[in-house]
C-alpha cells in the first residue's frame, strides 16, 4: 500500500471507530467534546454514515483507488470550514470544530504524502 493510500487507511479506520461510538453510545461522545446530550436518532445517523464513509476510505486505500484518495483531500479540508459556518450561523456548538480540524489534519496528511509520492 502507498504511503498515500496509508493515510487514507488510518482515516477510514478513525471514522468507522468515530460511527461505531456515535451509533452505540453517542453521548459519550458528546459528553468528551463538552456538547450537549440528546436522545434523538440524529446522531446515530451520523454514526452510521461516518462508519459508511470510513469502510469507503478503507476500501478505495486497499484498492489504491488514487482518483478517490486525491478527491478525500479536498473533501477533508472543506469539513472546517463548513462545521465552522454552523457554527457561526449557530446551528453547532464549538466543540464540533475539533472534528473538522481533524479531518483538515487528515487531509493535509494525505496531500503531503501525494505530493511526496509525485501524484498529486
């Protein structure tokens, strides 16, 4: 596997982990990030489409799919800034902001390993 392709790998591994403890117990989540509980499906929806996108990254890095692993980059970045427009808008609490910078780190992970690989 790519060392680009490995990044991808470990993203896709922190998302279905992300899902898995969003879907099964989301307020330990909450209560971790310091944002209020809730009981409604909502997010576990989130869970489960977090969980659905990780096996997506997992299986387009075991499968070198270098097209999807270049398109995660741009992907990735862009949950900062659309999390931190909610929460200016006042649709989120901060704390959701720490999600996107760890999607941007992620990304600025892969685009540094493409580049490092001369495929970007």
């Amino acid at each position: 596997m790519s060392y680009s392709a490995r990044t991808v790998f470990y993203f896709g591994i922190y998302l279905s982990v992300i899902g898995l403890l969003l879907a099964a117990t989301p307020n330990t989540v909450l209560d971790l990030l310091g944002m209020t509980r809730t009981d409604e499906v909502w997010i576990r929806v989130v869970g489960m489409l977090a969980g659905a996108i990780g096996s997506y990254y997992i299986m387009a890095a075991r499968h070198e799919m270098a097209v999807l692993i270049r398109m995660t980059v741009n992907l990735r970045s862009s949950v900062v800034l659309l999390l931190g427009l909610f929460v200016w808008l006042g649709f989120a609490e901060m704390p959701i902001l720490v999600f996107g910078v760890i999607d941007f780190l992620g990304a600025m992970w892969t685009w540094w390993a493409l580049r490092t690989e001369g495929r970007s």
